[in-house]
C-alpha cells in the first residue's frame, strides 16, 4: 500500500521551510507536503498494493467499459457546450500563498464565485454548467476567473497584505471579509467592478463545522495551558448547551475546538497547518488501520493447516510490526 498527502497542484514548488515530511521509508507509505507551516489544501490519495507478491496477491481495480465511455464522451457522439480553456498567455497556477482562496465563495452585484480546489468555479452562471466549465486561478496578486463567454478576467487581490495570515489560512471569516477582488479593467460604465467575500464553503469529505479560529472559539491565547482548554470549555458548553436555548452551530464550534485544542497532538497539528492538516493526520492513521486489517485478511485465506501457514503468519505479524504505533508516529512527523 502506498499512502500520500500530496498537494492537488503537484507541479507547484514547495517553500523552504516544510512543516512535516512525513516518511514512512521502511513501510512502502509515504506522506508528502509541499507545504509549510500554513493550513494549505492538501489531498490523500491512496494507491492500494498486496504487501507481498505471490501469484494472487494483487488487488486490481477495473472500470467499466460505460464508465470509461461516458468519461471519454461517448454514447453518441453529440457534444456539450465546451468549457474554458486557459489561453497559453496566462498562468493557470494556484500559486502556494493563495491557497487560502480555496472554498471561498465570492460575490459582486450580479455574480456569485465559489473558487474550488483544483481550479475549478461554482456559480449560478449557465455558462458554469456543468461544473468544470469556469476556471480560476491565483497568481502574482491577482485572482483569474476564466469563464467561456467572458474568457479571462483579471481581478487585484487588496486588503490581504494588511491581515493575519494564519487568520486566513483557518479561514476565518471576520479576517476574510477585510479582503476584496477589484477588476483589473474598468466596466463600460467606466467603473471598476468588485468581489466581497461571501461564505466559507464547506470542503469535500470533511465533516468539520466552523471556519473560525478555534482558540478564538474558546476565547483563549495560542499558549493557554491544557488545564484553561478544559476549564473554558465545561464553562461555554454549559452557557451554550442547546438544552438550555443556547445556538447548536456555536455549541458544535465550541465541542469542535476542545477536541482539536484538548489533544497534544491534533493541537500541535492545528498550529502547523489548521484543520485540514488535522483531518489529513486523521484520515493518514485511519489508513495506516486499514493496512494492517488488509495484513489479518491475506492472513485469513490461508487455511491453517497449509504446510505453509506458520510462515505466512510470521511475515503478516513482521510487517505489522511497522504499523506499531510509536514507530509509525515517529516516521509520519520526521522532518
């Protein structure tokens, strides 16, 4: 098995200072960032492999024929409308220091931009029907909306030079509305069109409820001690519990931030790199799990009595012992 945390944009260089490298040399696993020590959006791709090779070891996945041909287009031959395309003059790249313009949703006085991962746009437009056909970018200060009507327009990012940049990377809101995207190029009404920020999209696969900065939810400094977490949060869950008419969004946000902050770990992971790298670190254990139960299935096809089964199992058990969970924790935050 081989298990990735890669950027979605893997042609980006990563900066110097890279916050976990994340090896897991001896295993097969690795974990990648090219990122520092912000929230940038990162991705788990999981490749699956057998840990040996005998003749029926290997897990193989096939697509359906239908699959592929309505993944290629087919089934008739008739097109949809076609989708933007970035002109070879512009710079596609989501570059790294605006990653957190990633599920972001944007909105001026008739449109609406909600800027995906991958470069991808959602919005009420029909041209952006489906989704893929509108395409954004970031950039050299600049924010590109690529849509097949409009073709590409230019936008200046302002007021972000004057915020908390870990404020941003968490996504929090009150930090993100100080930010605006300002058209490059006049109306014909000689006027420059602008973009407020609207809303902080939930990300896909992530269960996560609030966008704010969790030591700003519990009303405590970066350095409070683990004894002021647990007291502040028996004191707002009590005055916020829903059975007592408190907000159940807030009463959420508030169990949320003592979760993350009340645990060494997932608190050290947060200050790195915010809930995504969070939910990264979570999802990279849940695998690592995964792994040594594929290990007890292979296990389990072998019938006891096979001539050979004695030494199947001593393999099974030397291989999970790389799963134990001291040496894989040191492997996953090596720097």
């Amino acid at each position: 098995m081989a298990l990735s945390l890669e950027r979605r944009e893997g042609e980006r260089k990563a900066p110097s200072s890279v916050g976990f490298s994340w090896a897991f040399r001896r295993t097969g696993l690795s974990c990648r960032p090219s990122a520092s020590r912000s929230s940038h959006m990162w991705v788990l791709a999981v490749a699956v492999a057998s840990a040996f090779r005998p003749a029926a070891g290997q897990f193989q996945f096939e697509m359906p024929a239908e699959m592929m041909q309505g993944m290629m287009g087919g089934g008739g031959g008739r097109q949809g409308p076609k989708g933007a395309e970035w002109p070879k003059t512009e710079n596609s790249e989501i570059a790294p220091e605006y990653d957190w313009l990633v599920n972001t949703e944007w909105s001026g006085k008739t449109s609406k931009y909600l800027l995906l991962k991958d470069g991808l746009v959602e919005s009420p437009l029909k041209e952006c029907e489906p989704e893929g056909h509108c395409l954004w970018a970031a950039n050299n200060g600049r924010v590109l909306i690529n849509t097949p009507k409009l073709k590409v327009v230019k936008f200046t990012i302002t007021g972000h030079e004057q915020c908390d940049r870990k404020k941003l990377e968490n996504k929090v809101e009150e930090e993100l509305k100080k930010v605006s995207l300002v058209m490059q190029q006049p109306g014909k009404n000689g006027k420059r069109g602008q973009l407020d920020f609207s809303r902080v999209a939930q990300a896909e696969g992530s269960d996560s409820s609030t966008g704010r900065d969790l030591f700003q939810v519990l009303d405590l400094p970066e350095d409070a001690e683990q004894a002021a977490v647990k007291s502040k949060f028996r004191r707002l869950s009590v005055q916020n519990h829903p059975d007592k008419g408190g907000d159940p969004k807030l009463f959420n946000e508030i169990r949320e931030a003592y979760e993350v902050l009340s645990g060494d770990d997932s608190r050290r992971y947060y200050k790195h790199g915010g809930m995504q790298l969070v939910k990264n670190m979570e999802n990279a254990w849940k695998e690592v799990e995964g792994q040594k139960a594929q290990l007890d299935a292979q296990l389990n096809q072998v019938p006891k009595n096979h001539p050979q089964y004695n030494q199947f199992k001593q393999q099974i058990d030397q291989q999970k012992k790389q799963f134990d969970g001291a040496h894989i924790k040191h492997e996953i935050e090596k720097p």
